[in-house]
C-alpha cells in the first residue's frame, strides 16, 4: 500500500514515472547542487527500493494546486559504513523555486514525526557540509543537535573535494 503524508501545505508521496523529468531538471540547477553531488542515473530507482525494502524512504513533495513536484524529502538508511551507522537520514533537496518559503522544513517534520512514530524509530540523523547555512538552520529549527567531535570526511568524496567535510546532527525520538 503506498505511503503518503499531507502537510497543511504540501503532500509527500512515493515516486512515479512522471517525476523523473523534473527530478533531471532540478539536478542540473548548478545552486541546487552547489552543496549536494549530483545524482547517479539509479538515485530514483534507489528511492523506489528503499520504499519497497523499508515501508519509507525520501518521498516526491508536491505544492497541491500549483506544483506537482517541488523536491524530494524524506528518510533513508545511510548507505556508507560510517561512525554512527547503522542510522536512518532525514534529508531533502528541493528546485531553486520553492527555496525559502518553510517547505523543507514542514516536509522534513512530517517525515521525522512519520519515522518516530509509524517506523519507531529511535534517533534520526542529518548531514551537510559546514557552508550549507540553509540545511543546518533546518536542521536546528528541527531540534536536532550537533557535536562538533562527530563532524566526518564524507567517504564518497575525494581529498579536496570541497564536498569532503560533513557536520553531522541528531535527534532522539522524544522520550527515547
């Protein structure tokens, strides 16, 4: 059965075919992926797994009434071997448009309160690089909490890479 949450805003629903055009579409936005790497050819169907394998995964946001894609938000399984994995992701990416409106915010809450309670589970983590000032204020203004000790070297970027460095934040499900 699919998987859906509804915002007073914004619906978060599994991927279809149809979203692969403006998914392309928002990965070239050089601003959308000045702090992100660029998507492999499988990251859709990686999402559409992950779904399949877990009952969640980062889902298509949609604006009902104006936009039937904004971005993609939601929660996986942090696939590198890392020091505090196992642990589930909340992440999101959205199309330079609907940049600065609440939208990452309110969908990233609805996924964090779906995962602390239908998934239950215990903690869930988010990552970025230092630069990327809009992510960490999300991050924040969802109560997470960083350690700068627990601050890593993303393993999926080279020596140099400016992308390297990551700022790692967590959050506990209350009363857990």
């Amino acid at each position: 059965m699919p998987v859906a949450l509804r915002t007073p805003r914004l619906l978060l629903r599994e991927w279809r075919d149809e979203d692969a055009a403006p998914f392309a579409a928002m990965s070239v936005d050089p601003e959308v992926l000045r702090y992100l790497p660029a998507p492999d050819e499988v990251w859709i169907a990686r999402m559409r797994a992950h779904f399949e394998e877990h009952g969640f995964g980062q889902f298509v946001v949609e604006l009902p009434g104006e936009a039937s894609f904004i971005g993609a938000i939601g929660l996986n399984h942090v696939r590198w071997n890392l020091a505090f994995t196992p642990a589930v992701e909340a992440a999101w990416r959205l199309a330079r448009p609907y940049w600065g409106k609440g939208y990452a915010l309110e969908a990233a809450r609805a996924a964090i309160e779906d995962g602390f309670g239908r998934i239950g589970l215990r903690e869930i983590v988010a990552y970025t690089v230092p630069e990327n000032r809009a992510s960490r204020q999300v991050m924040e203004r969802l109560g997470m909490s960083r350690d700068p000790a627990e601050d890593f070297d993303h393993p999926s970027r080279p020596e140099g890479d400016k992308l390297r460095r990551h700022v790692l934040y967590r959050l506990h499900r209350p009363g857990a």
